[in-house]
C-alpha cells in the first residue's frame, strides 16, 4: 500500500532547506502529488501545473520561425520544460536552476517528468543563476557558446513581479536590466513570464521600456482545495526588430 506521504529528498541549499515530498490525498483519489517546499514555503505542486503549461504554449506561440532556441528559468517540477519540448521547433533547451538538488531530482528521475526531460536530447540543465546569467549578454546562458541569441526566454522562479522567491532578485525588475536581458534574444524574441497574481499595469509599464509588444494573459484552472477557479498570469513581452 502506497504511504498517504513521503519525504523524498531534504537538503540544504543556498536558499535554505528544500524538500521533495509525495503525498496521497484519498478525497481526490489514487494520484500521487508531487511538492517542493523552501523551509516552510511551498514552492510548486504538480496539482497545479496549468500555468506553467500555459508559459510555455503562450510565450511560444508568439515566437516566429524554426529552429528555435529556447530558455526556461526555474527547473521546478519541469512542467514548462516539459511544455515547451511539445514544440517540435525547438531544437535546443536550456533549463537554468541555481539549486543543484532540484537539478539531481530530475537526472535521478525522483520526479515524474525527470525521465521524459532526460529522454529528450534537445533539453540541457544549466546549474546558476537565471538573473545573474540574465543580465550579462556577453556572457549569456549557454556555458558552451558565449553570447549565443535566443528565440525565446521563458520564466518562471519569482511569485510575481514584486514578491520574490530571493530579496537580492528584486533588482532584475528594472528597465536596465530588462534590456539586458532583451540584448540576448534575436530580433522579435519573445520574454515571457509565470505571477502568481492577475496582471499589474505598473509591471506591463516597466515591461514596454524594454520590449515592443507586451500582452499579458489570465490563466484560469481549478482549485479543488477552494473548490473554486484560481488564477495565475502569464506576461509575453516581444523584442523589435534589431
């Protein structure tokens, strides 16, 4: 008989403690749920993967052309990865995480989708720091080729555009380092980004200083725990024309 619950992994990280548990919720069936907490955050369960899918079918079908190189930052349970991977397009993806145990979850296949990503030779985990990474074009996300440009850049780590999974994150959300990050997509590259919160008209206004087009939709889905709809956002931001 399957426990009702399991700590699958605990570890430090630079964040502090982060865990992978599994549970079993009988109300909602035979269907094991997958979580990830920071201390006593929960960061991500695999009940409530809408949003991320969304991130990836959104921001994607903006992107023009073939071919396509393609960035996810925040690896999480790798549902957006997972996404963006149905777009035969792709023909590269880099997943960036900066916490190396969410990395080893995966290549160790102690998450569900860890076998499908490992499988699929077009993906490729990037251990560091997506802002960080972000925000030097010189250097750029790809360890193998500096400076490479990019088709699309899709993110998903921070709660939304002012709450932040790290405080020292704060600082990306400015024009300067927006158009930083602008400087590593191709011309008309598409950003786009996951919030936990519905649209905020001061974050599509810093958004427009940096990008041509900015659209931001409301992803809808169930909460069986409300037993209501919940909702997230997805920001799409496209670059212009150089």
């Amino acid at each position: 008989m399957t426990p009702l619950f399991k700590e699958i992994d605990s570890q430090p990280s630079p964040l502090g403690q982060i865990s992978l548990r599994r549970r079993r919720i009988p109300v909602f069936g035979d269907r094991d749920i997958y979580e990830v907490k920071l201390g006593d955050e929960f960061l991500m369960s695999s009940m409530f993967v809408d949003a991320e899918e969304a991130l990836s079918s959104l921001g994607l079908t903006a992107v023009t052309g073939d071919n396509l190189s393609v960035v996810v930052g925040g690896l999480g349970l790798g549902y957006t990865a997972v996404e963006a991977l149905k777009d035969q397009r792709i023909s590269e993806l880099l997943v960036v995480e900066a916490l190396d145990a969410v990395i080893a979850w995966h290549k160790e296949e102690l998450v569900p989708l860890g076998a499908m990503l490992n499988a699929d030779k077009r993906n490729r985990y990037v251990s560091g720091s997506f802002f960080d990474l972000a925000t030097n074009p010189d250097k750029g996300f790809d360890p193998s080729c500096e400076g490479k440009k990019l088709d699309a850049i899709l993110l998903d780590i921070d709660h939304s555009p002012t709450e932040f999974l790290n405080a020292a994150n704060a600082s990306f959300y400015s024009t300067e380092n927006l158009t930083l990050m602008a400087e590593q997509l191709k011309p008309k590259g598409v950003f786009a980004m996951w919030s936990q919160n519905l649209p905020e008209d001061s974050f599509e206004a810093l958004l427009k200083t940096a990008f041509d087009s900015v659209e931001s939709h409301v992803v809808s889905f169930f909460n069986p725990f409300q037993g209501n709809e919940s909702t997230n956002s997805v920001y799409v931001c496209i670059k212009g024309d150089w």
